[in-house]
C-alpha cells in the first residue's frame, strides 16, 4: 500500500509507515502545503495513494464518493494537538492497515472504525 500523509498530521507518521515497508510521502513533499482538500485528494489519487488526514472534510461522502479517489483515512483523536494526534494515529494505525482502503472511505474513531 501507498500513503501519502496530510499536512494536520505530523512528518513522523510517514516515517513510520516508511519503517513498516510502506511507501509514504506528505503533502509537504510535493509543495502542497495549504493546497485546497479537492488538489490534494487528486494528487492522491493520481499516485494512488491513500491518505491519512485529521480533515473531517474529507470523511464527506457526498464531497469525496468512495472509489473515486484512491482511499481517505480520517482519524478523529480524542485530544487535539500534534503529539495527542501522533500517539492516536501510532495507537490505531494497525487496526486500519489489515483493512481493504482501496477507494474507501475509513473513518477511526476511540471506539470503533468505520469503513464506507
């Protein structure tokens, strides 16, 4: 699988995902930072990568249907801020990655993770 990381996240997830055999980039890598969500859904896309975010905008199933787009992972941490995030996505990463991502929609919450 192929990720690409959003900028709300920070640069360490992908160097994780790197370390797990993962191909992963960040948003920052391709001078996308501040980029509109509908540039950087297609640059995922177009590298079919999925991307990881915090953007409750790109869980919107009406604004990014599932299958068109190569797959959006959003993670609702409990706490905000980039180290609260960062353990939330280390926590909860394994329980995403035995999923099928492809063109889905996976939203990861404390309690449960939603595929659509």
């Amino acid at each position: 699988m192929k990720f690409k990381v959003d900028e709300n996240l920070p640069r360490e997830i992908a160097e994780l995902l790197r370390s797990l055999g993962y191909s992963a980039d960040t948003v920052e890598d391709e001078g996308l930072r501040g980029a509109t969500d509908p540039l950087v859904v297609d640059a995922a896309r177009k590298e079919n990568r999925i991307l990881l975010t915090l953007d409750k905008g790109l869980g919107n199933l009406v604004a990014y249907p599932a299958g068109t787009h190569a797959g959006v992972v959003l993670f609702r941490p409990p706490a905000s801020g980039p180290r609260s995030a960062a353990a939330f996505v280390k926590l909860n990463l394994p329980r995403v990655l035995d999923l099928s991502l492809s063109g889905r929609v996976v939203i990861v919450t404390e309690t449960k993770v939603r595929v659509r």
